[in-house]
C-alpha cells in the first residue's frame, strides 16, 4: 500500500471481520485502533483485529509504504 503525504484512508473508521497486520517500509503513518493512536515509522509493525474501527494516515512529508496482511482476504 502508498500512502502520499496527508492521504488516509477517510473519515469513517473502517471495520470489517479479521485480522490485519503489516510493516511499514518507508515514511510514517499514524494508526488508529479504536481509542489508541500511534505514530509508527520505518520498521515498525502493527497487528490488531479488524472488527475494531481503525485508520490509516499518512502525517509524513513523504510516501509511506506499507506492506499488510489481511484473513480473511479483503478487498
């Protein structure tokens, strides 16, 4: 996944059935889950329940790149 510089992925928190997890592999995002918020950089990881509302957005001044998981598979 690319996120460019202040993109995220809406205002509405997403949700659905699952799992997620990923490695961001350059820039840095800010991560939502439910009432936490973590700003993660280069390296970092993340693993949570889908069922949770969660956002992605991107508070760098470069693209972030993120490598995730999804099961079941979403699209």
């Amino acid at each position: 996944e690319i996120l460019l510089p202040g993109a995220d992925t809406g205002e509405e928190m997403l949700q659905h059935d699952g799992e997620e997890s990923g490695v961001i592999m350059k820039g840095q995002i800010e991560l939502t889950v439910g009432e936490k918020v973590r700003v993660l950089t280069e390296g970092e990881g993340y693993y949570f329940d889908s069922h949770i509302p969660h956002r992605f957005r991107n508070v760098g001044d470069e693209e972030a790149i993120i490598v995730s998981a999804n099961t079941p598979a979403s699209f």
